[in-house]
C-alpha cells in the first residue's frame, strides 16, 4: 500500500478550511445578491461584506474604511506601488525604495515605476537575506522619497524583515511605507496601531481562504490612485462587483490565523527545527539559507550541493513529497532565484535550493519519514542532475 502523499508546500498555497467554506457557502446560494442592489438580496449582501470588511480591519488594527478587498497580494502589491507612485510623483518625490529580494509583484511594479519616471533604489541585503539597515538610511531620503516598499516575511527564505524600523525610517522621511504581508499574516503581529506602516497586502489562499481575494490596508490619509476605473465599489479604489462570498470567507480565515498564531508558530517551529537538525546531521554540506537571521518558522529553504532542485522535486514527488523550488509564481524558471542571489548564494547552489513549508496539513511522522527519505533521494538527485 502506497505511504499517504505528504503536501510541505504551504507556503505556495493552502487548503479551503471548513468553517471558511461553511462561512461561504450561502453567499453561493440563497445569499447571492449583489451589494450595489437596494432590494433585499443586495441590502443582505451588503450588510454580509460591511461586517467582512469590520472584521478584517480588526485583525489587522484598522478601521473599516482602511480596508479594501482585492484579488490577492499581486493586485495588492500593485496597487500599493504604482497606485502610491503615481499620486506622489507630482509632489516631486521621485524616489522608490525597495530590496532586491521581494516578490516580483512588487519588483516588477517598481521597474514599471521607474519606465514612468521613478528613480529606483534597491537596498542591500545581508548574507542572512536581512536588508542592511545602514544602507536604507543612505537611501530613503527625505524629501525625494516618494514610496518604500520591502516585504515582512520572505516566501522563499523565511527571513523576517526589520519592518518597525524601517517604517521608522520611512516616517521619517516623509515618505509613505509599504509591506507585503502575505507571509507574516498568522505568524507574527500585523498590527497598525504598534508599526507605522501606510499599505499592507494579505491574501487570502495562504490562510485557508480561497484563491482570488485579499485585503489591502491604505492608512487614512495616505494618497493613491486606482489603478482601473469604474464604479464606486470601496471608494473609487477598487471598481467592480464586490466577491461576498470570498470576502467572508477571507475574514474567518484571518480570524481563525490569530487565535491559533501562537500554537501554529510552535508547532511549525518544532517540524522544521526537528527536520532542518535532521537533514544536516545526515547531510552535513547541506546549506540553509537565511539561518542567521529571525525566521519565520513555517518555511525551511536548503540546497544540497552536487544536486539541482528540478531533480530533487521529481525524485520528492515520485516519493509522495511535496515541495517547491521556492516561489510558486515563478514555477518553471530556469534561472536561479533573485532571492538568492541578491543573498549572494552561488549559481550552482541558487540552483540547488528547495523550499519545505509547514501548515496545518503536517505532522511530527511526516518530518520524520521525509529525514528519513533524504539521503537516499539526495544520491538519486545527484545522478539525475548529472553532476558529479
């Protein structure tokens, strides 16, 4: 009887929990009007998306007109970084403030910032993938900067940013902040009364919500522009027939995130540290990446010298394993990882790397029999890649 498939690759996607899916399921029948309606079945779906809305702006701090609901982090990012750019250049701050180790939803909307006129600053990052703090004093500039943007959480490595302090630093400058959060969101306090940020993505499929909605913070006062046009639908900020039944079921999924954020962070904690000594005990040249700095505990990133990641996630797979090579958006590249190159790894070790991540669908047995199928694997790999 074949062993059941074994899925660490939470932090690519997650499954829909019950109680979200319970949450959701009226609004996909008797509950399905749209909230632009005054009749009945509009008034229900818009008394259903307000109390959403109220919900989510009190999981993250906020105050129900900071929130709006969007497709996920990359419409977030996008919004944050072109809708905050193109507003703020005719102040003349021109400057965007980012890393070379974000998600490409914000990396690419800087390079676009910068084909409309931005002057683009990457900070420097660290060989533990932390930004150099120094650098980003240098860098974000009172009076030219318009916008920083650098992500909480990094979705290939783990590596925990120094977020307060470079809000901070923004504020400091007069500039607006913005992070990605769509890695934090459960595992650490996104919360904006205690950090000074101005915009803050969260998606909903990395917490047991569906695909194809998130939440976007926009701290009162902070200016931007949408980036389409239409109705009126959550301010002029967002056009377009609100997803209620998404929209609920992404309040519960953050709900349910922050009363189990700190039995979730112990007990991911325990399966990758169990599963990082484990792997370098077995494999002493292994290399984890970030390891020096704070992480976050669902997500373990490693390269296995003389292997290449292509082969050892067919060699996982034909295990029942699964993992990823980091990013799920970039599946299928054939370049090594931005992230880990900006860090400094070496091409051949870049190539090398696989991201294990932790979630609710694991256990202590499945640490254990993936320590165990490693080594084997490894050798496997090695004679896939073709390197010696």
């Amino acid at each position: 009887m074949a062993p059941q498939p074994i899925y660490l690759d939470h932090a690519a996607t997650t499954p829909v929990r019950p109680e979200v899916l319970e949450a959701m399921t009226p609004f996909y029948g008797p509950r399905f009007g749209n909230p632009s309606s005054t009749h009945r079945w509009g008034r229900e779906a818009r008394a259903a998306l307000d109390e959403a809305r109220e919900r989510v702006a009190r999981c993250l701090g906020a105050a129900a007109d900071e929130i709006c609901f969007t497709s996920g982090g990359t419409e977030g990012d996008n919004l944050a970084v072109l809708g905050g750019w193109r507003i703020l250049k005719a102040q003349g701050k021109k400057a965007v403030v980012s890393s070379p180790i974000e998600h490409k939803a914000v990396l690419q909307a800087v390079h676009q910032a910068a084909k409309e006129g931005a002057e683009e600053r990457l900070l420097n990052v660290q060989a533990d993938g932390t930004v150099d703090l120094a650098d980003a004093a240098r860098k974000i500039t009172a009076g030219d900067t318009a916008l920083v943007s650098v992500m909480w959480i990094n979705n290939e490595t783990g590596v925990i940013q120094p977020i307060a302090e470079l809000a901070q630093q923004a504020k400091a400058a007069g500039a607006v902040f913005h992070t990605d959060a769509v890695q934090a969101f459960g595992k650490v306090d996104v919360n904006a009364k205690t950090i000074p940020f101005d915009f803050v993505c969260v998606s909903g499929h990395k917490l047991g919500a569906p695909k194809g909605i998130g939440a976007f913070f926009i701290r009162r006062g902070t200016p931007l522009e949408p980036l389409f046009f239409g109705g009126s639908q959550d301010r002029g900020r967002r056009p377009g027939t609100e997803n209620v039944a998404a929209a609920v079921g992404l309040a519960r999924a953050m709900e349910l995130a922050l009363e189990e954020r700190e039995a979730h962070w112990k007990a991911n904690a325990e399966m990758r540290d169990r599963l990082e000594a484990r792997l370098l005990e077995r494999i002493p040249d292994a290399l984890v990446h970030g390891r020096g700095a704070p992480r976050a505990p669902h997500i373990l990133s490693i390269s296995v010298p003389g292997t290449d990641s292509e082969s050892l996630l067919m060699a996982l797979d034909l295990q029942g394993v699964a993992c990823s090579s980091g990013s799920a958006c970039q599946s299928g590249s054939i370049t090594p990882s931005h992230v880990l190159s900006a860090m400094g790894v070496r091409a051949d070790l870049a190539n090398a790397a696989i991201r294990i991540s932790f979630g609710a669908l694991n256990t202590a047995a499945d640490v254990e029999r993936v320590a165990e199928l490693f080594p084997a694997l490894i050798a496997k790999a090695r004679g896939l890649s073709g390197v010696a």
